[in-house]
C-alpha cells in the first residue's frame, strides 16, 4: 500500500503560536509514520513559512531548527 502524503502546518502570525506548536507535536509523535508521508510546513511569528526538517523535540520546545 502506497503511503499518503500528509501535510502538517503550524506556527504562525498569533498569540497562539506556542499552542500550534504543542498541537503539532502532538500530532507528529502520534501519527502511523508507516502509513502516513509527512510533510512539515512551519511559519514563523514574523509570518515566514518554510519546510521544517530538524527534530521533533524542536517544535515542542521551540528552539531553533533545520529549516
């Protein structure tokens, strides 16, 4: 069975930024990795959005990243 692609976005322009960032890991530590292909898309507070590559634990605790 052929995977599907899934895109997660979080981060972004709001006083709930570090909510969307727990939200998404969450998401991303629950989710069937071998049923699903991930693509994670994050944005900045500034509003920048870029494809996020680094760690897991990096969205959690909001630290810098592999962009």
């Amino acid at each position: 069975m052929e995977k599907k692609k899934i895109g997660i976005i979080f981060g972004g322009c709001s006083p709930e930024y570090d909510v969307s960032l727990e939200s998404a890991y969450s998401v991303l530590s629950n989710i069937n990795k071998e049923k699903y292909d991930l693509i994670l898309i994050g944005i900045t507070k500034e509003g920048d959005w870029f494809k996020y590559e680094g760690d897991l634990e990096n969205i959690k605790n909001n630290t810098k990243s592999n962009k």
